[in-house]
C-alpha cells in the first residue's frame, strides 16, 4: 500500500494528493463526473491550478489544506478538499475544518470516507467541526445546491447532483446557512421608484456615478478601494473573513482587466471617495460548457466571445454589489441599478442573475422589490461535530 494512502473503509481507499499528476486528478474528476450534463458549468482547469495551489494562492497565508481523492477497484469515484481558514475561526471564534471541492459517486461507502478523511485530517489539528461546502475564502464557491437542479448553474457557483445533500444528512449533518439565488427579468426601463429614490440620494448625499474608461484607470484609481468595500460591506455575513492585501493585489491584477466597464458603474461621495461598487459580466455558463474547462485550444474563442463579441447571452451575472455600511438602507442600490438597467437593455440582456445571497440577508434581497423575480436556487452550508 502507497504511504500516501490515510484511510481505507471497506472497498474504498482514500489517499492524499500528493503529486502533481493527482493534482491534475483531483480537478479532472468532477469533469468526467459532469460531463454532458446540460446545467453543470465546469472550472476552468488553469483558474483551479492557480487556486489549489500553495504556491500561487494568496488564501494560503491564513489557511492550511490537503486533498484526498477516493479510489474503488482502482478508479477514483470521489475528491474532497480539507481547509482551515485560521482567520475565519479566529473572527467567529470557530474550530472549524472546512470541506470544500467535494464530488462522488451514488456510494455511501464513497462519500462516508471522504468526509471522514476530511474529518480527521481537521481533529488531528485540533478543529471540532466540519462545516462546508466551502472554499478558501468567499471568492471561492461555496454551498451546496439543495433546490434548482433544472437550472443552469453560473461560473461563480457549484452544482451537483441531487443525491449529495441526501448523503450529507444521512451522515448527520445540519444546515447551518443557506443561500437563495434569483432569476431577475431585467425591465425595458428603470422602474419609476428607482428613478425618483437615485435622484433624491444623489443630491441628499452628493454622490456621483463613476464609469471607468480603461482597466488601467479602473485599477489605479479604484482596485484597492473596490476590495477594500468589500471587506467593511461583507464583514458581518457568514463565514467572511477580510481578504489580506496579497489577495487584493491578485483579484485586482486577475480579474478588473477581463471587465467590460459598461457594467461596472462605482458610486463615490464628494470627496470622491468610493461608496459603492456593481460589478457585472456576461453569463459565461454556455461558454464555460463549450469550452470544457480549458482554454486550449478553442476555449479561449467561447469566452472572448461571450465577453466581448456583439452576440452574446442573454443573461447577466450579477458578481458583486457592496455599498459602504453606513449607507446601506438609503437607496444607494437604486442608484447602482438606475445606471446598470439602461446598459444592460442596450446590450440586449434579457435576465440576470443574483447569485448567492444569505437567506436571511434581507437587506440585499429588498433590492429586488420592484423587479420581476423567481427564486429558482437555494444551496445550503452543513455543519456537524467531528466525532470522538
């Protein structure tokens, strides 16, 4: 038996990934486990390398993490990923070991080892419980689809089949948070009360709606300020914990360059100092698909297409909204959507996406009050105690 095998439960052998190859293993079976399925949306293989990689993932100066990958008669039927996130605990004053990555096969066998290897690998550091699924950080996908598997999935979220939340309960496991996704119809117009709630807050407060007229602009002027909206906006909500300034550097450098501007309007006071941020983007759902998760050698061509060519989805994904918190609760989100709502209609999107939003995060879902929605997607964090 490899010395790298930690954990055998019946017919089942549990090993750690610990080469490159199995790296490139771990990543590879949701794929094969997804492939032709019409709603699943694959990763891109180089964004996973980057992300499950020590050496390139910023997350990794606050956090630990292995990988295990579950073999039955020499074929691999399950993944999981092992984290501590030591900053997270230390903010909810939590011993938590995270799950995250996880896929498998219709076999209790199957997924009673993988949580188990994750399990122990979290109580020999010391950890009390195994909440997740959940990634590194909030930039990581997160929650477990428990309603919508008739849905196509986003590039921001996991999916999954049906039978992995009945797996999880069947192991104990409770929901300890759930988040509830919409399907916004996206109006031939600004809603009259958006209208006349952006006009009052701007001149109440003096705001004023900035757009960006190159990615260099954007991240020079704004980059830092935009995660760091996010840090004091996201503080508060679940599981959050404060991106450091390595992480800024990288999301800044990885992701404001491939952002059409259109669809980033940014609200700032008088002293021009950023008080909101909105960041869109095409649906990249069908891209990604047709892609298969790799650029090479055409998938570059679906995603360039889907960002920036005149045909594209009619969807759009909704990434990030964050409004400084004292003026959160004074129609600052109006005025996001009373600049966003025109462009979006001129760039022919019919629907948008919300994405994940906590439950109970009521706040944020009030900013749908005046649009036709469907809530068509809910996807839930479970947590249990670690055994023994």
């Amino acid at each position: 038996m490899s010395i790298h095998v930690i954990n055998e439960i019946m017919a089942i052998t549990i090993k750690k990934v610990s080469t490159s190859k199995e790296l490139r293993q771990f990543i590879r079976f949701n794929y094969r486990l997804y492939k032709g399925n019409p709603y699943s949306v694959p990763d891109l293989y180089d964004d996973m390398l980057h992300t499950l990689s020590r050496k390139k993932n910023a997350a990794f100066e606050f956090c630990e993490a292995d990988y295990f990958l579950a073999y039955k008669d020499n074929k691999i039927v399950g993944r999981i990923a092992a984290i501590i996130n030591h900053r997270a605990n230390d903010t909810w004053d939590k011993k938590n070991v995270r799950f995250g990555w996880i896929d498998f096969i219709d076999d209790p066998e199957v997924s009673d080892a993988l949580i188990r290897a994750a399990e122990d690998w979290g109580k020999e550091r010391g950890m009390t419980h195994i909440q997740g699924p959940m990634g590194f950080t909030d930039f990581d996908a997160e929650g477990m689809l428990v309603e919508g598997y008739d849905q196509l999935s986003t590039m921001a979220t996991i999916y999954n089949y049906p039978y992995y939340p009945q797996h999880l309960e069947r192991m104990g496991f409770e929901k300890e948070a759930d988040w509830v996704e919409f399907k916004i119809h996206v109006p031939d117009s600004v809603p009259d009360k958006h209208k006349r709630i952006s006009d009052l807050i701007q001149r109440k407060y003096n705001l004023k709606i900035k757009k960006c007229t190159s990615s260099k602009e954007l991240s020079r002027k704004y980059g830092q300020a935009i995660f760091e909206l996010m840090n004091e906006a996201y503080k508060p909500l679940f599981g959050y914990s404060a991106l450091s300034q390595r992480q800024i550097d990288q999301y800044v450098k990885m992701y404001l360059p491939i952002i059409d501007l259109r669809m980033v309007p940014l609200i700032t006071d008088a002293e021009d100092n950023l008080i909101a941020a909105g960041i869109s983007m095409p649906s990249l759902s069908k891209a990604l698909q047709k892609a298969h998760g790799r650029l090479l050698p055409f998938g570059w061509y679906h995603i360039l297409k889907a960002l920036f060519m005149k045909k594209r989805a009619d969807t759009l994904d909704l990434l990030l909204i964050a409004v400084k918190p004292e003026y959160q609760n004074k129609g600052v989100n109006a005025l996001l959507f009373s600049d966003l709502i025109p462009v979006a209609r001129d760039l022919g999107f019919i629907f948008a996406e919300s994405n994940p939003e906590l439950e109970l995060n009521k706040k944020v879902q009030a900013q749908w009050e005046y649009f036709k929605t469907e809530q068509h997607k809910r996807r839930r964090a479970f947590i249990k105690a670690i055994n023994g």
